[in-house]
C-alpha cells in the first residue's frame, strides 16, 4: 500500500480497527476509524497568528516618544471601537503635557501565543515553527475555523498504532521538543502534559476538499 493521498494539504487516511486497551478484561474492546483527512503539516506559528489576527483583529495604539515630562516613551491603547483620529486626539493632549518629541498611532495585532518559560523559547522561533503550549480548545478553535477539528481519542490511537504507516509517509514533527518542555508544567496526565508542549495537525471528514 502506497502513503497518502494529499491534496491541498490534506491527506487521506484510510481507517480501520483499534483494539482499545482495557485493564483486566477480555477480549479487548475495539473501535473503528472512518477514513478522514489530516493536515499534511503541523499547524505553525504563522497559521496561528494569522488566525489569532483575523478573529481578534488589530487593535489601535499611539505611542509617544521624546517626552521631557515623565516617562520619556508612553503607550497609549486605542477604546473598542474607537478610530485612529480619536486616539490621535488622546494622545495629541498627552503629547502636549508630556513635552514630547514624536506621536505615531498604529495597529497592533495580538499573536495569542505563550512566550513564558520554555513555550518562549519554541514560539519565538519563527513563523515556519510549529506552535506549541496551547489549550485542547485553542487548537479546536482553531481547526473549527478550517472546516476541521482536532483528532479524536481513537483517530489519536489508531496512527500512533496500525495507522502509522500511513502517516509516516509526510511525517516529519520534530516531538523532541514535547518531552524535553514536558517538565516545565505539572500535569497529573502525562499525554496531556506531551499533548501541550507537542505541536498538532487538524483533522476533516474524508469528503473535505
């Protein structure tokens, strides 16, 4: 059998039967996995902060610079809603009293990324990184907005079992980083804990262009 099919960063994965581990009883419990679809690479930095952006979306600030009087540089946040000529305003008054030398009004963009710790040292790598230290349901909310979701616990098991020489085909996660990073945070289940540090793909329906 050949590896996936992928189209559009998307790969079909064909599925099958799991045998589901249950402590002291036999037979084991089994699960089928539907075919589906999975992202061909995992979500990165720059796919995250593009998303964060567009679903916070940019938020207004002057910044005030060469002042005499106070703080030599101040920051001033943009009211909801509000426009670049009101702040502008805001900020003129502030400029005045501050004796300062420089007003520039810009737009600021949220990354929505962790950045303390060791979730610092991954996500400031660059734009091409996979993104780590995010909650189940940031990184459902994030496939949801794809047309995916997240993986389920048997889609989950089934590539890390019989599935994966499917996977293996495109599979090219550096997970080192997920145990290395699994110390900074104490979580009482170890997947969970490898789960946060550990980047992630989104998963469709295997009818999903």
């Amino acid at each position: 059998m050949g590896g996936p099919r992928c189209v559009n960063g998307k790969c079909l994965i064909q599925g099958g039967t799991i045998a589901i581990d249950s402590p002291g009883k036999h037979p084991q419990k089994r699960a089928t996995v539907t075919t589906f679809k999975i992202g061909q690479a995992e979500v990165s930095i720059g796919d995250y902060k593009r998303f964060v952006a567009h679903k916070s979306g940019a938020q207004l600030q002057a910044v005030l610079s060469g002042c005499t009087s106070g703080h030599a540089t101040r920051t001033i946040p943009g009211n909801a809603g509000g426009t670049m000529d009101q702040l502008r305003r805001r900020a003129s008054q502030v400029f005045v009293s501050g004796q300062c030398g420089g007003l520039k009004v810009e737009q600021v963009v949220s990354q929505g990324l962790r950045m303390n710790g060791c979730c610092g040292e991954m996500n400031g790598k660059g734009d091409n990184y996979l993104v780590v230290c995010l909650t189940m349901q940031e990184k459902s909310d994030y496939c949801q907005a794809q047309g995916g979701d997240i993986m389920t616990v048997d889609q989950f098991e089934y590539l890390i079992g019989d599935g994966y020489r499917q996977i293996k085909e495109f599979d090219r996660a550096d997970y080192s980083a997920g145990a290395v990073c699994a110390a900074d945070r104490d979580y009482d289940d170890p997947l969970l804990r490898i789960n946060y540090f550990a980047g992630f793909r989104c998963v469709w329906s295997k009818d999903s262009k």
